[in-house]
C-alpha cells in the first residue's frame, strides 16, 4: 500500500529522530492522531525516560506521554534500524553554529547516513531543523541517493519548517499552520498528506527551497526587529525618552506595525543563531547581508548595556559594582523557560563578577548554572535576600516572580525588561 492509503487507514508508522523541544512535542502529536511513532534520539538517558512514560520537555505534558507509551503508540530507541519498519521519517536535529560562526550542518548529515542504510521504496523523509536554503536538496538528497534509491521513484523528501514558540500557551505543533515545501512535486503532496493527518492547517509550497528559505525569514524578522527597538533604546537612553513609552504608544497604531520590545540581549537557540545560516550561504552568491550582520552586532551589544545601566544605578548610591552585592532576577534566556542556551544573563553575570560584584540570583525555572567553573545556585526570593541586595537586576521576566515584594524590599532595581512598569518608584530604573 502506498503512504497516503496507510495514512487513511492509520497502518503508517512514523521515526523521528531528535526528541528535543521540536521532535519530542512532533512525536506526541504523530501519536496521538493514532499513528506507531518510533523516537529515536542518540541520548540513551532520554530514552529509557520516555520508555517509562516520563518526559523532558517542559511544553509536553507529561501525562500524554505516559499515556502514549503505555497504550503501545510511542515510544523510543537508540537504534536506526527501527526506521526500516517505517513509512515516514522526520528529522529534527540541532543545527549550531560552529566557532566560526558558520553552519554546522553535522547533525543533520549524520542522521542521513544513519537513515541510508535502512532507507526503502515508499519512504518519506522530512527536514525540521532550521537550515539555510538548499539543505535538503544539495546536503541531504545525496546522502540518502547511496542507498541506491531514487528520490520520486522510490522515496520522497521534504523540508518543514519547525514553529514552536517555547514557553508559548497558546500555539502548538498542531494549532500551527505548517509550511512544507519537497524536493519534487510528488514529494511535496505526500509530505502534505502526512502533516495534515494531525496539524489543522498545512500550507504546500514549491520547493524545499522556498520551506527554508520561509523559516529564515521568520526568524530574520525577529532579530533585526528586536535589534531595531534594541538601537532605539540605545539612543533613547542619550536622549532622556522612556523608549518602553514610545513602544507602547507605537504599539496603539492598528495596521503596519508589530511590536517588539528591547531587552538584555537576544538569547534562544533560533533567533540569535538561524539569522547566520543564510548570510553565510549568501556568501557562495557574493552577497552581503547587511540586515542581519547590523542585528547581530547591535543585539550582541545590549548585555554590556545593561552593565553599564548596572554601574549608572549604583552610582546614584555612591556605590560601585566592586563590592557590591547584585541579585540578578532570572538566568533564562527569556521568560517561562527554563533554557539558558545563549541566554545574556550567562554574559551579564560574567561581566559583573569580572568587575568584583558579589553576584546571586534568582530564577524559578532554573536550579543551578555553571559560572566561572563552579555551580551557581538559585537562591529564595524574600525580604531577607532582597534587603540584602545593593541591586536587583531583572534580566529575565518569568511571570512566576513576587514583583511586589521586590519593589516593598528591593533598595535599588534595574529592570531591563519593564516587567515592574506598574511600579512607580524612584528606585526603579529601566533600559
Ligand atoms: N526578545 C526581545 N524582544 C522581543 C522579543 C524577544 O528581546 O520583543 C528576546 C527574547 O527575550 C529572547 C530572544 O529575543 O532572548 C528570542 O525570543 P523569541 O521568543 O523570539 O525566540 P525563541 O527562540 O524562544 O522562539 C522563537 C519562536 N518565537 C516566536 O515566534 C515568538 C519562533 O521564532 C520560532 O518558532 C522558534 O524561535 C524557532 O525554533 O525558530
């Protein structure tokens, strides 16, 4: 039976491989439209969780996953042999930079020569990690073509853009639309069947091309729109404008606008990172992409901003960083998660112990971190701890924080968020 009838008749079973903040929240949903989903990821410790029903990520509710695995529809392995037995294969791998700032397309490329072998007449096979335009079809494709198989005639391949928004209530895997682009027309109509079997809306495009070349814009838009009110904020700071006003007033126009609001820094594994994947492909075409090297540069310059926010506010107490005790609020590279991969808190709690600040902080989501080489851990937030603080730094604005008892105990906060805007004090200072 070809794909679209084991589709309808609910027989297809589905890999997929990487059982991150993608691939784990991919999988439940396979699962729970009634399809046999096989996870595969290379970390025998989140496999032999799942196979006891426990989960890893924090957007995936964890009852679902018991559920899944005891009824027999999920569950996980280390091993790609499993793929042979399957109708649809779905990579959701990372895709870094390396220490060159360029793409590290390594992940990918290994999960298709872990596919190769296993790869058979009828397979679909599907891109999610953020790639630059051309992946699938000039990485990919000849990685999977020596297994001797040939794309159309034996198996199809498509690139689908991952959208999930960590931390996000509202959006999930199957509320948001999904944009899906293969390598042929016949790949792209199977890669659509698949999807629509449990996303509510699925939007078919030309190309694996056009799919990733769409992601990027995505997420281009929000580096260079955030470095933009990142700019603003710079210069209203010269100029004395509350620059949180000009945003929110901005934010009354009805039509041609979109907020975005300035912050410590640009932290996530997406936003920071995907931006760099194309102007490093643009390259091949002698093209600059100016957009992103100025967002990059301008977003990348906010946490030695805040530093010197940090230093302005001490001084209105004739104290200095050296010496002084900071409590920062929040390590998280933004609110309601507990990720901290290029979070500007990690830079900011750098530089301020660089500069002799006695440092603590607070974050719910997150226990302990690495600093300095040794473990920091997340301290209580009450009376005694913020009196004892010559600073309160908010760097990251979880909604499960006591602001009220930092503004009654707090001596001096600096909010790089605005998060305490319905505070008015004379001890709170802003970006
Ligand atoms: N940030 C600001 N100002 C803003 C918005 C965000 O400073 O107005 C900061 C955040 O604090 C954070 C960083 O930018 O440090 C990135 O935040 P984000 O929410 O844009 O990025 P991610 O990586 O959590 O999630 C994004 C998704 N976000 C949204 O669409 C809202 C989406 O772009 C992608 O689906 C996802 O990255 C991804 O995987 O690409």
């Amino acid at each position: 039976m070809d794909l679209e009838e084991k589709l309808k008749d609910g027989t297809a079973e589905i890999a997929v491989i990487g059982l991150g903040y993608v691939g784990m929240p991919l999988a439940v949903e396979v699962a729970r439209s009634g399809l046999r989903t096989h996870g595969i990821d290379v970390n025998q410790k989140i496999i032999d969780q799942i196979n006891k029903g426990l989960n890893h990520i924090k957007d995936v509710d964890t009852k679902v996953v018991e559920q899944l695995v005891n009824n027999g529809s999920f569950s996980a392995t280390t091993d790609f042999s499993i793929c042979e037995h399957t109708d649809v294969i779905s990579i959701c791998v990372p895709t870094p930079l390396n220490e060159y700032n360029e793409p590290d397309l390594s992940y990918i490329l290994k999960a298709g020569e872990s596919i190769a072998p296993y790869l058979r007449k009828g397979h679909l096979v599907l891109l999610e990690s953020t790639t630059y335009p051309g992946t699938t079809e000039e990485m990919l494709l000849p990685i999977l073509a020596k297994s001797g198989l040939l794309v159309d005639k034996d198996f199809f391949l498509a690139f689908s853009p991952e959208r999930v928004d960590p931390g996000n209530e509202k959006f999930s895997t199957k509320n948001t639309p999904k944009v899906v682009g293969g390598v042929s027309a016949d790949s792209t109509k199977k890669a659509a069947a698949f999807y629509s079997r449990f996303i509510d809306n699925v939007i078919p495009v030309s190309t694996s091309k056009v799919a990733e070349m769409t992601k990027l814009l995505e997420n281009i838009f929000r580096c260079v729109n955030i470095a933009l009110v990142n700019e603003l904020a710079l210069l209203c700071d010269r100029m004395d404008i509350d620059v949180w006003e000009v945003v929110e007033a901005a934010s009354t126009k009805p039509f041609g606008f979109m907020a975005f609001k300035p912050g410590p820094g640009l932290g996530g594994h997406c936003i920071p990172i995907d931006p760099f994947y194309l102007s490093w492909k643009a390259r091949e075409y002698g093209f600059n992409t100016e957009f992103i090297e100025l967002a990059g540069k301008t977003n990348r310059m906010m946490p030695r901003h805040v530093i010197s926010k940090v230093a302005d506010a001490l001084n209105k107490d004739q104290k200095s960083i050296n010496g002084s005790s900071i409590l920062l609020l929040g390590i998280a590279y933004k609110k309601n998660v507990e990720d901290l991969r290029e979070s500007p808190a990690l830079e900011i709690a750098e530089m301020l112990v660089g500069k002799g600040a006695v440092l603590s902080y607070h974050d719910p989501h997150v226990a302990e971190f690495e600093l300095d080489g040794d473990i920091v851990k997340s301290v209580e937030l009450n009376a005694a701890v913020l009196s004892k603080a010559d600073l309160v730094v908010i760097v990251t604005d979880h909604t499960d924080v006591d602001y009220g008892l930092i503004a009654e105990k707090a001596a001096r906060i600096l909010d790089t968020r605005n998060i305490m805007c319905k505070y008015k004090s004379e001890k709170i200072e802003r970006l």
